[in-house]
C-alpha cells in the first residue's frame, strides 16, 4: 500500500473528459482573434438618407451629387448618364465644387452587387465627405 495513493475500490468512478471542449474552445478564441482585425479593416462609413435629410439646409440639398446606378454599365449622375468607366473622370470635378462633398446613392433592383461596391469605391476614391445609401 502506497501513502499517496487511495485505495481501490469496486464502485466505477465516471469522469467526464474536458479535452475535446478545451479544444474547440481554443480552436473558437483562436479564429475570433484573426477575424476581429478583418472586421473592421475594409469597412467606411454609410449613412442613410432619412438621417442625413434631417440635418441638411436647403443649401446642403442643391449641392449634394446624386448617383442612381441603373445598370452594370451606366450610372446617371445628377441627371446626367455617364458608363460607369468614366464615372471616375465625371465624378471628380463635381465632388471638388461641392462645399459639403456628400453624394447620395441609389441602385436599382437588377443591378449586380460588386457594380454597386465598385461605384461606392470610385466615389470614396474621388473625395466623397460622406456617402447616403438612399432605399427605394
């Protein structure tokens, strides 16, 4: 007989085992701590249009740039329709001249989604203060 040691009894002694959780648990913190700096690193600032109606003056109204992209190819840009390759090239005078450099934009229903994040990039790109996603 050992000192240490408690002696051998005939009853089963059920143990549950903690590795398999410990596991997944470090498995779990492991991904959260690599997906946590993707989060935030290609993200920008999208306000909606109700909000930024609100506080804007008539002044701001007649100098925001309003976008509508109708097609994966043209997007009209206050009224006017421009192919979304020169967008660039239209876009940056206008932004330049505006005093607030707020640019609504608006999509239609068929249009794809990299378009509608491709138009957003070339807007932030050319100098856009702030960009207004307006709903249909």
């Amino acid at each position: 007989m050992r000192w240490n040691r408690p002696q051998q009894n005939d009853e089963t002694l059920a143990e549950v085992n903690l590795t398999p959780l410990i596991d997944v648990s470090l498995v779990l913190v492991v991904i959260l701590l690599l997906a946590t700096p993707l989060a935030f690193e290609a993200s920008f600032g999208v306000n909606q249009t109700a909000a930024a109606a609100r506080n804007a003056s008539d002044e701001k109204k007649e100098a925001r740039i309003e976008l509508t992209i109708e097609s994966d190819s043209s997007v009209r840009v206050n009224k006017a329709l421009v192919a979304i390759e020169d967008l660039g090239i239209f876009l940056a005078p206008l932004i330049a001249e505006s005093a607030t450099r707020d640019v609504t934009v608006r999509c239609e229903d068929e249009v794809a989604h990299g378009t509608f994040v491709h138009v957003l990039d070339i807007t932030k790109l050319n100098g856009a203060n702030s960009i207004a996603i307006a709903g249909s």
